[in-house]
C-alpha cells in the first residue's frame, strides 16, 4: 500500500520541521511549501491526500489555498493552522471549504487526530464503507426537496465543520443530523444527541463537561460528560436555544480551545468532536434579543441546513406512511393493517404542524384504534377544519395563537394522546414519541401535564 502523501504550507521553519516530523512517524510522506505560490506549484504537479495551511503566509492568505483546493481538488482535505486570536479567520476558512483547523501552540494528540480522521475520508474505499445502502437511508423521501437534503448531507459529511440545522419540530433534524454523521469518516465513533431543553440547567454543565467524584453534593463518583461520551465521533446538541446563558459561554470556550473542563476538575480535557446543533426557534430573533450570545452562534451556524416541514413535501407522504406501517406492525408484533382510500385522503389534505413526527404518532394511534386490520378515518383523530376548507387539524382553537402557543398546544396533544394509548405508561409513552424518560418528563412539567389531563 502506497504511503500517504502530505503538503505542509507554513512560513516557520520550526513549524514544518515539527509537523514534518510528527506526521513521517505517522507513516505520511510529507512535502513543504512556505508561501502561497509554492503551495500553488506543488498543488499542480502532484495529487496529495492531506493539506495543511497555515493561515497568513508571506504572500497572501491561507483561505486564498483553501479556495484553490476546494475548487480544483475537491477529493484533497485541507485543514487550518491558526493562531489563537484567529478564531473568526479559522471559521471563514470552513465555510470557504477548509476540513478542518488546529489552533498554536499545535497541540500534537489534536493534530494526529485531525490526520486520521481526514486520510479515512481521502481514501479511495471511504465513501463505499461510510455511505449505507439505499435501503438503509434514513432520509426517506423522493421528493426534490429531501434528494437536495441527501445531496447537501453528503457533502457536509466531507467537512468538520460545525452544521446548524434549522426547521420546525418534528421535521427531521435529527435524521440529518445521524445521516452527516453515518457518512462521515467518524461512523465507526460514537453519536451523541442530547435534547438541550430536557435538561435542568442545574446539572446542564455535569450533563455536558462531566464531573468528578466529591465535586458537589450528590457526586459519589466520577461521571463521564457527553463531549466525552461523542470523543472522535459527534455531538448533536438538539435545541441548543434552550441552553441557559452560563452554560452558553462554557459551551463557547469548548468549541474555541476543543478542550473541556469537568466540574471539580483542575486541568483541561482535549477533545475532538464534530459539533451539529439544532433549533426549531428563530435564532436570529434571540440573539436580537439577547436571549442567545452572537459570538457562540457565530461558532456553530457556520453551515446552515434546513428541513423543510412535511406540508412542503407531501409527495413524500406514501413512502413514510408505508414505512411507519411497517415499523410499527413490527414492533408491536401484530399484522400490519391498510388504509382505506378516505383515511389515506385525510392524510393527503391534512397540514401536519408536527411534521414527521406528527405522522408517525397518528399511524401509531390508528393502529391500535382500527378494526380487523383497516384504518378508517376516524381511526385517524383528525377533525375537520371550522372552516370547511379541505384541510384539518387536531382539535383546533378556537381563536387563532402564535407559533410558540401552536406548537405547545400540538406537543401537549401528542403527548397526551401518546399517554392515553399506553395506559399512561410513560417509559411506554417516551418510547412511542422517540424521547428519553427524562425528557418526556420534563415537556410534561413545563406543558403543565398531569394524570388525567
């Protein structure tokens, strides 16, 4: 097997000398460049499965490499060395296509890691052993807007580069989340998620960064945080505009230095993870409001991706409505029912203000509800409109509500149906929603849900 083949661009002689060095005992042949026009002239003349750039150079500008690189070697990673100030440089080079960046004084675990990582994408099998078969794509659909979802994850799962998906409850961020992952060439590491508002903000900080045994009352022993729990593969921080302010400044300093600091701890932890966040809410409006720091969400909205809500691609809704049937006749063990044409007509015409999710409950609902293996429309709970318009929802207002106070009525009548099918079981109910005990206890107290409810 041939070695691989590195181009180091940097004007510090010591510097290339170090990651000369570092990465020959890696296995990695490594050629120099110490300007832009150097870099430029060996780009030409040989293929290379790793570049790494500093950021000013004698002659321009390191970003000026990456553009290069991105446009004429697309299948080349090329990753940043910047100085520590240059935090806001280093996120214009991802979004211009760098794979990644390692901050001065390099720190040389840090380094290794970022190599590996990007000689697994560079290598001819990579996209073969990473991307799971058709059958197996999370993202169901064939709609135009979920096939420009699939090609936008694909190539994102290329980068290192923090993602914010944005859309509305239920329309799938999570699923995005997992596929960028499951395609990147940290698949074989772990993937995180954690729902930012399900967790108390008391024991936000613990939840995130660990701690050790002793550090406050109740810490009997040492905890592992999630940034540990996804080191070398991702963390999907789910409605990260519930964090409190705190914790956001601390979640700042993680991303900025990639090192964390457990509670009780007196050192620094390295850490390498892919970050990909998510919001239903209007971020730009919280931070307009000071409600979410500018700075963080600067740090992690440096790609953007957004999930189009279910009433957008509704061509879609036979492959999901096939697909839930499927799951769910599987899980429960019993056999799997049909639609009646009127059912699959009330689907068809319904607005869906959970998306997704939404759907898959009311199947799950009607499943248990029909009779002798039909679901009939009624099966469906869905009502018609006041308005006799065509369209439905469930148990509609009687006066019209704002965003928030729509989507809180919808989650606390997802729920509540959820309990009522599971005898008010909640493990039972947290596992038809897709959620944590915890977290369906916590929507509960804030939604202000009760037995009997």
């Amino acid at each position: 097997m041939n070695r691989p083949v590195a181009l180091i661009i940097d004007d510090e002689p010591d510097i290339r000398e170090l990651l000369e060095i570092t990465l020959g005992r890696m296995g990695i042949e490594t050629h120099t460049a110490p300007d832009v026009a150097g870099a430029l002239s060996q780009l030409q003349d040989q293929t290379f499965d790793l570049c790494l750039a500093d950021m000013r150079l004698p002659d321009g500008n390191g970003i000026d490499i990456v553009r290069h690189v991105a446009q004429h070697h697309p299948e080349t990673p090329i990753a940043m060395i910047t100085a520590h100030a240059n935090m806001d440089l280093a996120i214009e080079a991802l979004k211009a296509g760098a794979f990644d960046f390692v901050s001065k004084p390099v720190e040389l675990p840090v380094l290794r890691g970022l190599v590996e990582t990007a000689l697994r994408l560079g290598r001819p099998d990579a996209a073969e052993q990473q991307a799971p078969a058709a059958s197996d794509d999370r993202l169901l659909g064939d709609s135009a807007a979920i096939e420009q979802i699939r090609k936008l994850t694909d190539k994102l799962a290329r980068s290192q580069a923090p993602v914010f998906v944005k859309g509305e409850s239920g329309s799938g961020k999570e699923v995005a989340a997992r596929r960028i992952h499951e395609r990147s060439p940290r698949a074989d590491q772990p993937f995180v998620a954690v729902n930012c508002g399900a967790i108390p903000a008391e024991l936000m900080e613990s939840e995130l960064f660990g701690h050790l045994r002793g550090s406050f009352t109740g810490a009997t022993t040492d905890k592992e945080g999630l940034f540990q729990s996804a080191h070398g593969g991702t963390l999907f921080l789910d409605e990260v505009a519930d964090l409190p302010l705190s914790m956001q400044v601390k979640l700042l300093r993680a991303i900025q230095e990639k090192r964390i600091r457990p509670v009780g701890a007196t050192t620094e932890t390295p850490i390498d993870v892919r970050l990909i966040s998510a919001s239903h809410k209007d971020m730009d409006r919280l931070v307009s409001e000071g409600l979410f720091r500018q700075d963080l969400y600067f740090r992690i909205h440096v790609i953007e991706l957004t999930m189009p809500p279910l009433r957008e691609h509704t061509e879609d809704l036979p492959v999901l409505i096939e697909h839930f049937l499927d799951r769910i006749s599987t899980q429960s063990g019993l056999p799997r029912p049909e639609l009646s044409p009127e059912a699959l007509e009330r689907l068809r015409s319904y607005r869906y203000p959970g998306n997704v999710r939404e759907l898959e409950n009311i199947l799950e609902r009607a499943c248990a509800l029909c009779d002798e293996g039909l679901i009939a429309p009624g099966d469906l709970g869905l009502e018609q409109t006041p308005g006799g318009n065509g369209g439905e929802i469930l148990s509609a207002p009687a006066e019209p509500a704002d965003l928030e106070s729509e989507l809180e009525r919808v989650e606390r009548e997802m729920i509540r149906r959820a309990l009522d099918a599971t005898g008010w079981n909640r493990t039972a109910a947290a596992k038809k929603l897709g959620l944590t005990l915890r977290s369906l206890r916590y929507r509960m107290q804030k939604l202000g849900l009760g037995e009997g409810d």
